[in-house]
C-alpha cells in the first residue's frame, strides 16, 4: 500500500528505482522531491531490506543491506517525477547526468 496515496507522477518516479538498472552516483533523493514521493522512497528502501534480511534467514546468503542497493536505484526519481509532471524531454535530460538512452528505457 506504499503508493496508495501518491499522484500518478510521483508513483511514476517511485517504480522508477524498480527499473532502472545503472550507478548514477546521485542515488539520494532530491530534497525539491515532495515529502509523500521521499517518504515512499524511504518505505521501498525498508521493504526490499526486509526481504533481503527475510533471505538471509532462510538461508540464502545475502547481506540485507546489499540486497536493497541491488535491487532500488534512485538515480532518476527526480528526471521520471519531471517527465511524469509533462516537462519536455530535453529539459528531464538536463537534470542528470545519465545518458539519454537510458532515460527513454526508464521512461517507456
């Protein structure tokens, strides 16, 4: 129920750590992002270390903390939050340093 109470733009950014794949160096979260889009961010963070921990008790070896920087990559929630909102793609682009490419993988 995380993304129950989101905007469809800031439900759009939050999955957004669910597919995109490369270290972009600026997994943080924007602080310009709205508290409810941080906040679900933070709720995902805490689910995936669960599981991860959930894993490592059932025997699979797995370091929790490991298994959540794996599995979210925040590096472009601000970028799909801006397109999500209807900024023009060449503005999104300015935003990070990420190439193009794998903006539009994210996005489509």
């Amino acid at each position: 129920g995380v993304l129950n109470a989101l905007e469809p733009a800031e439900c759009a950014a939050c999955l957004s750590a669910l597919i995109f794949q490369e270290k972009s160096g600026d997994d943080d979260l924007d602080s310009e992002l709205p508290e409810r889009l941080v906040s679900c961010c933070e709720s995902m963070k805490a689910i995936a270390f669960r599981l991860g921990t959930m894993q490592r008790d059932h025997g699979l070896e797995v370091d929790p903390a490991e298994y959540c920087s794996g599995s979210l990559k925040f590096g472009l929630v601000h970028v799909v939050y801006e397109w999500a909102l209807g900024v023009p793609f060449r503005n999104i682009c300015e935003l990070t340093l990420v190439q193009e490419g794998s903006i539009v993988r994210c996005i489509t």
